[in-house]
C-alpha cells in the first residue's frame, strides 16, 4: 500500500482487499476483529450504516449518503491506482 494513511487507512485498492490489511493504521476494536475482505456489497452496506455493520466502530458518517452517491464512490475507489510520489509532486 503507498496510499496515505491520515484520518484513516489508505483506500487505494481496497475493492476485495482484506480488511486490516493497512499495517500502520490502529483501527478501532470492531474493525480489528473483523474478518474477510472489503467487497463492493461488503462497503456499500458500511457506507450506509458503519454503527450497525460493526457496532462501536470509530468511522461515522456526517449524513446519509443516497444510494446514487454510494455507486458513485464505488465506481471512484475500484479505480484508483496508487500515484507514484514524483507524480504526485504536482
């Protein structure tokens, strides 16, 4: 992973990558114990709810996003391609 891990854990390539994965990034206790790998399906149902999906997990959502806008991230995160750092100095 050469995506940043901020606010938190790098999203670059993780349509099917395995939950956990990001070896810098503390994540929250339900989140730790989470098993099997983020899917389209698996995020779409986080998106909607994190609270109900892993209950006590520090990632929460402002407002609900509506069904169009979740494709729409989808579609955004199953394409992004870790940018090689002289690219990104632009």
């Amino acid at each position: 992973m050469n995506g940043d891990s901020r606010i938190g854990p790098s999203l670059d390539g993780i349509i099917n990558r395995r939950i956990r994965l990001v070896k810098d990034y503390v994540y929250s206790e339900p989140l730790e114990k989470a098993r099997g790998n983020w899917t389209s399906g698996k995020l779409n149902k986080f998106m909607q709810d994190p609270q109900k999906m892993y209950p006590g997990t520090s990632m929460q959502f402002s407002m609900p996003l509506e069904n169009y806008e979740r494709r729409a991230i989808l579609r955004y995160l199953s394409g992004i391609k870790t940018i090689p750092a002289e690219e990104d100095k632009n």
